[in-house]
C-alpha cells in the first residue's frame, strides 16, 4: 500500500519543489494551499505524513497541526516553515509535531526526516496490525475454549487446577471456581488416582510430546439421564510445561495443560459390540468364537500340567419340534432354561457355551480322568429330563451328548471339536437321549471327506464352479446399486453346493489360492458386461479370506484383474472379515491403503461379529460395513431390534462409513431397518443369489427389488 504525503504551504512553487524532491515509486502526494484545504483533504484520505507550513493565508499551521493531534493522530507532521524562532519550533513539537525543519535547510537533512518519520508510521500501523490480530486470536481462543465440547484445563506444577473452561462445569456439575486450587486427582475415581496424579504431576508423553490415558471422572451432579455416583470414563491428552533450566541445566517442571474428552458412550457401545461378539444374545452364553478362544487356552495350561481337557457337544433331541408346534418364543424360552440347568451342572471354572440353534458344548479343563466327563454328562442328561415349565406349560426335553477328551481324543481345539460332534451324531443315529464318549472306530466318517477332496481338486479344471449374484438395493435410490459374487459349485452327484459345504476344505487343502483368484477374475469379467450393456453405476462385492489376503501380492493381481477387464477401480468392493483387521495390523494397513489409493472400495463383512473396536474403523481406510444376518433375522418389530444393531447403525453414520444390511427377508425387517437409517440392502426379499445368465440380470433384479 503506498504511503500518502500532504503538503500544506501557500506556495504552489514550493510545494512542487519539496515533491520532486521526496518523489517515490511508493508515495502519493496531496496538496493544499490552506488550513482548510488541509482539513479537507485530511477527511477525505488516510494520510501518513503532514509537511505542513505555519504561514498560511486563512490561519496559522499550528491551528492545523492541533486539528490533526485530536482528529488524526495516527498522522505525523513534520513543520516546514521559514520561521527561524525557537518559539516556534517548540510551540510546534509542544503540539504534536514530530520535527521542525526550516525551510532552506540541507535538502538531505529534510529526507532523512521525512524517512524517518515514514518509518515510524509504517512500525506504527504494523503494531496496530498485530495488536488487532492478537485480539482476534484472543477472541478465537476464548471462544473455541468456552465452546468445545471438551474439558480444557490447566494445571500447575503440583497438579492443582488454575484454568478450566465452561464444559468442566456441565460435565462435573461444579462451579470452575471450586475446583481452582483442587487437585486433578481429586476429581478423578479411586480406581485411576495413581493414573491422575501421573499424568498430573510428570505426563509421560509420546513423540509428539503428548501424554494420553484414559480415566474415570466423578460427576457429582451428572448431566441428565446418568447417575450421579457413575464415574464418566475421559479420554485424557496432556502435554508439560516447562520453566527455564535450573543451576544443574535441567528444565525445571512447571505444570501442564490438557484436554478430557467425554468417551463414556464410545465405551458403552464398545462394550455392547464386544459383549454381543462374544456372547450369545438369547442365552448370554459364551457364543462359538469365546468358546475356541477358552478352548485353546485350556489346552495348552493342560500340556503344562500334563491333565485333560474335555469336550462335550450336546445337541437337544426333538427341539425343532417345539418351535413347530409352539412358537419361537416358547422355544427361545425353552432354550434359555436349558442353557441354565447346564450351566448348573458344572464348575466354576468350565465353560458352557451355545453353538446355535438348539446345540450347546461344555469346556471341562483340568480333568484327571477322561470318565469324570462321563460322569458331568450323565449329570446333565439328568437335569434336562426333569421337566420345565414354560407359558404355563409343561415340556420334556432330552438331549444326545457327544464327548472328545484331549490328548487321548486330539491335542488341537478343532479337532476335540470335530470328534466330540461326530460322538453326538453317533449318539443321534442309535436313539438319541445318551451319551457317548468318541472312539477311533468312528474315523470311518471321514471316507466321505476323503471323497469330497478328491472332487474338489478336480473342479477348477472341469469348470464346475459358477457364480451367482446377489444385488444390493438402495432404498433412497430406487434401485440395485451393486451385486455380492458368491462361489457355487456344480458337483457332478451332489448338484449345486453352497461355499459352506467346500470352502473350508479348500483352505485346509491348499485349493483356496486357485479358488480365491478364479472368484475375482470371473466377477470383474461378469461385471465388465453389464458395464458395457449400460449398467455402469453398478459394482460388485467379492469376499477376500484371511487367508487370501495375507498374499504379499494380493493388491498387484486385484488392481491387474481389474485393468484386464477395463474396470473403473470404484465399480470393485472387497470384503473382508473383522479376522482380517486383527492380524498384522500394519502389515493389513498397508495393503488396505494401497488398495483405497487405487480407487478400489472396501467393506466389512458379518460385523459386530468379533472384535468390532472402534479405534481400527478409525485406523483403517474403510468404505462400508455389512451387519451380520445373524443380528437381522431376530427383528420381528422395533421392540425387538438387537441394540447391537442401533450401535452399529450409530456407527457408520459417526464414521461416514456406508451401510449394507445382509439377510433381509420380510418387508417388517426392511421398515425397521429403513426406520434405523440403513439405506442399502441384500436378502431374499429383494432376490435371491442367482447366476449371470445373461446383460438383463439387473433388470431382473430391479423388478424383482420394486
């Protein structure tokens, strides 16, 4: 911005001479004649600097210069006069002047003023500046601080409070002014007091300088709908302060400032995921997934100990019979009273847990002898025959129990779990309502297995497989938005068999890699056509096992499968299960940046299903999570929605994550969940999985979705 210089004399011929002489690229000149000229010039622009006359036709430049100290201060003025009176000069710095040169002075004397001057103005108008953005900064501060909805505070170097904006007082329900001179421990629960005063009084941080642990916080009055005694669980992040060093050169500890963030509701649906993950919903039973993981466990304390582990897998005989004949809700209630007469039946320290459906299996760790396990059995063969009351009725109920004892039976978890199932099924095929002990004779079911892998091996050759599709239906759209690959395979005996029936024995097999590469192969290639018939908002979803995506090279075949077919890198979705997430996490975080840079999307797949922790959606570059079938098929009406599928809808809208509900079956189902904020869908309501016979599949499925 260029600098502005009035020049107040009666003489046009002097005041053109003094203009030539301070001519700069950066300065603009005014004139005026006069004091009023002057004024008026001052009124109408911002002017720096004042060469101002005292001599003047109309008043004395001393009346102009008092006009300028009380309407412009931020004006200088340097007195050009040919008055040689001292009185003057004096009278003119009395007033607000900055200098007094007399006219006829060294020219160079007069340049050095006017330079000086104009840099006074220029630190004048950057200190304004500054002052004016440091007040703003200030105002910023304050606001930010008044309004966030965290705990901001400050401690000094004993952890005492000196500062805590406004939230601290709706969250603690106590006045700031209370909890100055308190310590940070004191506001904290009992349970986390050596926590407190650590992160309090000498924060270990981080690289980044930063300390962070989490913390329980009492509320004395807790905001409505929480108790008051329930402590808040705080997300604490601290950062030390640190004065100058002391006579030895170490920096002397002077207090810390952080910030507490309120993640009690973060934790409960962390909680309701993880209990949900592990447990069943109708029994509150150790779900499959905890059972393995107690299972595993006890195996190896029993190859420490050099004891047994045993296992029982007790399948209820008859039980599809009741739901048949009396309802679901007398057979979950049916079930419920099973489940806890079993659990009466063993030790603290076994585990009982429900497979699904009507079957159960009971963890017997440190066993001296493989028939105490007979007799726990007989135990709750017993307990299940005495009858039970149920609405009002009286039902009966027995049970085949099947028993697997390591390390005579097996030493690996899979395979006690195999041979006590084959030890029920064999109680199952003589009568049912015993139970059995397993037997090497037994081991001739596996011919069958045997057969099986040898059509297997045989299939990718004989092109037996085929996929079938399942579209994915937009509700706010209207219309099929993409389509989930499933592998089926044309058995040339047994027909068309679902993944369920092979799948496993491939991974065991060795067969998953071929069987994996062959998926996505023909999925892009079946997607390329629908693209090319106009269908190319369409994407498609391929499930990737752990196994799979443990391939160092998994991301350069996909992005080359995906080139070969001329795909849009977005047309492509894969799906991964919450195992995937928990392995070798950078590793995976690597692989999954790789892939989303492509453009290539990723999803979920079953979640809520295991470990579901929110801190790896944060982690890792996501695109959308499917809830499990197993959470849908339980809805029969708002009263009855699972509040795991609340939590997980609640999430995906946090994480701006996109949302697929899988298993949709009824249309009460479809309202629920539409109700809940889930816009995508796949089930049998909308269409079932079905081969990509020709370009009109989608068309198909539109009419069959609408």
């Amino acid at each position: 911005m260029p600098e502005r210089i009035l020049i107040v004399d009666d003489e046009e011929r002097l005041r053109s001479s003094m203009r030539r002489l301070l001519a700069h690229p950066d300065r603009v000149f005014l004139e005026a004649g006069s004091v009023a000229a002057g004024v008026q010039a001052l009124e109408a622009n911002e002017v720096d600097l004042a060469l101002l006359d005292i001599g003047l036709p109309d008043a004395s430049g001393l009346d102009l210069l008092r006009w300028i100290s009380r309407h412009r201060p931020d004006t200088s003025v340097i007195v050009v006069s040919g008055d040689v009176h001292i009185d003057s000069a004096i009278r003119a710095l009395r007033d607000g002047a900055v200098e007094f040169v007399r006219k006829g002075e060294d020219s160079e004397f007069l340049l050095a003023r006017v330079a000086d001057a104009l840099s006074r103005r220029r630190l004048q108008r950057e200190h304004r500046r500054m002052a004016e953005r440091l007040a703003q900064s200030e105002r910023l501060h304050r606001f930010l601080v008044d309004n966030s909805p965290d705990v901001i505070y400050a401690l000094d170097a004993d952890g005492r409070f000196t500062f805590l904006n406004t939230r601290a007082e709706a969250l603690l329900g106590v006045r700031r002014e209370e909890l100055y001179g308190r310590t940070f421990s004191s506001v904290v629960d009992e349970a986390d007091h050596r926590l407190a005063v650590q992160i309090s009084t000498s924060p270990h941080t981080d690289a980044s300088g930063t300390a962070t642990v989490e913390l329980r916080l009492k509320c004395r009055a807790a905001e409505p709908g929480v108790a008051a005694s329930q402590p808040m669980v705080m997300m604490v992040s601290a950062i030390a302060l640190y004065d100058e060093a002391d006579a030895g050169g170490a920096p002397v500890f002077a207090g810390s400032y952080g910030v507490a963030r309120d993640i009690t509701e973060r934790k409960r649906i962390e909680e309701i995921i993880s209990f949900h993950a592990f447990h069943d919903q109708l029994t509150g039973l150790p779900n499959r997934r905890l059972f393995k993981d107690h299972l595993e466990l006890a195996l190896v304390q029993a190859a420490r100990r050099q004891d047994r582990v045993a296992v029982m897998f007790i399948d209820l005989d008859r039980f599809k019979l009741v739901n048949d004949t009396y309802g679901h809700l007398e057979g979950d209630e049916l079930l419920r009273q099973c489940a806890q007469r079993i659990r009466d039946c063993v030790r603290a320290g076994d585990t009982v847990a429900r497979q699904g459906g009507d079957e159960f299996t009971v963890l017997l760790p440190g066993l001296n002898a493989a028939a105490d396990a007979m007799l726990i059995a007989d135990k709750i063969s017993t307990e299940l025959r005495r009858p039970f009351q149920v609405a009002g009725r009286e039902f009966f109920a027995t049970a085949s129990i099947g028993i697997a004892v390591s390390p005579e039976d097996g030493d690996a978890s899979e395979q006690l779990l195999h041979n006590a199932d084959t030890a029920m099924y064999e109680v199952k095929a003589k009568g049912k309502n015993a139970a059995r002990a397993f037997s090497a004779d037994m081991r001739t079911g596996f011919l069958p297995r045997l057969e099986l892998e040898r059509d297997l091996r045989r299939a990718l050759p004989n092109d037996e497989f085929v996929l079938h599709f399942q579209p994915q239906y937009s509700l706010r759209l209207g219309r099929v938005v993409g389509a989930e690959a499933l592998i089926r395979w044309r058995h040339p005996q047994h027909g068309l068999m679902n993944p369920g029936s092979f799948m496993d024995l491939a991974e065991e097999t060795g067969l998953m890699g071929a069987i994996s590469a062959w998926v996505m192969e023909e999925a892009c290639r079946q997607l390329s056509l629908w693209h090319a018939a106009g269908s190319t908002d369409l994407r498609v979803a391929v499930n990737v096992s752990p196994h799979e995506f443990s391939r160092p090279d998994l991301v350069q075949r996909v992005s080359e499968i995906v080139a070969r077919h001329g795909l849009p890198r977005e047309a492509l979705e894969i799906e991964i299960t919450e195992n995937v997430l928990l392995q070798d996490v950078p590793g995976v975080v690597e692989k999954l940046r790789l892939l989303r840079q492509t453009g290539i999307r990723i999803a979920i797949d079953d979640f809520g299903t295991r470990y579901s922790s929110l801190n790896y959606l944060r982690s890792f570059p996501i695109n959308t999570i499917k809830i499990d079938q197993s959470f849908i098929r339980d809805i029969e009406g708002d009263d009855s929605v699972s509040p795991i599928i609340v939590a997980i809808v609640g999430i995906a809208r946090g994480f701006n994550l996109d949302l697929v509900a899988e298993g949709v079956e009824n249309d009460m189902q479809r309202r629920v969940l539409a109700r809940l904020g889930c816009d995508e869908m796949q089930g049998y309501l909308f269409a079932r999985p079905t081969p990509a016979i020709d370009m009109d599949a989608t068309r198909r499925w539109e009419h069959a979705a609408g």
